[in-house]
C-alpha cells in the first residue's frame, strides 16, 4: 500500500520531476506534487511524495540538501477537516470580526 510524506523546505527553484527521481532511489513513486500558489503559480516550498517502499526514505532524506536547502521528510498527516481550524467555538471570519452579530 502506498503511503504519503510530506516533504518540506523545497526550494522554489525545484521541480516535481526533481523530487520524483530523488525519491526513486527508495522505492516506486506514485505520485510527486509540489503545493502551488493559487494566484502566482509559484511553489509554495512543500510537497508531497506517496511511494510504496516507504521505510527507507524519510531517514534517508530527511535534512538531505536538494536544490540548496535542506529537507524536511516525514510521513504526511491526515488533513484536518474543515471547520475545525480555526476559533474554538467555530465561529465563522464574519462573526469574529463583528459582522452577522446574533
């Protein structure tokens, strides 16, 4: 089964072809995606890798120097469900900021 890491600390220079064949070395990659900006277009310095050989390469990797900088590796968290960021009580930004008062 395949499992995902999130990769940190990626330069802004780099490329998802880069990161697919740095992470080929450990194993078959499935997937290699670098987050973009949704108005720039530009990297937003992480990414994700999802590879079926995972064991080798997050202490392989991590803090490994690729495109000048060091990265961060480590096994990718389940994202957080919407509405649970944020204020405890789930207010909406409208109601914080004092409009749609009750």
């Amino acid at each position: 089964m395949a499992q995902k890491r999130y990769i940190g600390n990626v330069s802004f220079d780099a490329t998802e072809e880069q990161l697919r064949t740095l992470f080929s070395e450990f194993g078959e990659v499935v997937t290699a995606t670098l987050v973009t900006d949704s108005y720039s277009g530009r990297t937003r310095g992480f990414g994700f890798v999802e590879m079926e050989n995972h064991e080798a390469a997050i202490p392989a990797l991590n803090g490994k120097e690729f495109c000048g900088r060091s990265l961060t590796v480590n096994i990718a968290r389940e994202r957080s469900q919407k509405g649970k960021r944020g204020n405890s009580d789930n207010r909406s930004r409208d109601d914080f900021h004092g409009r749609n008062r009750y």
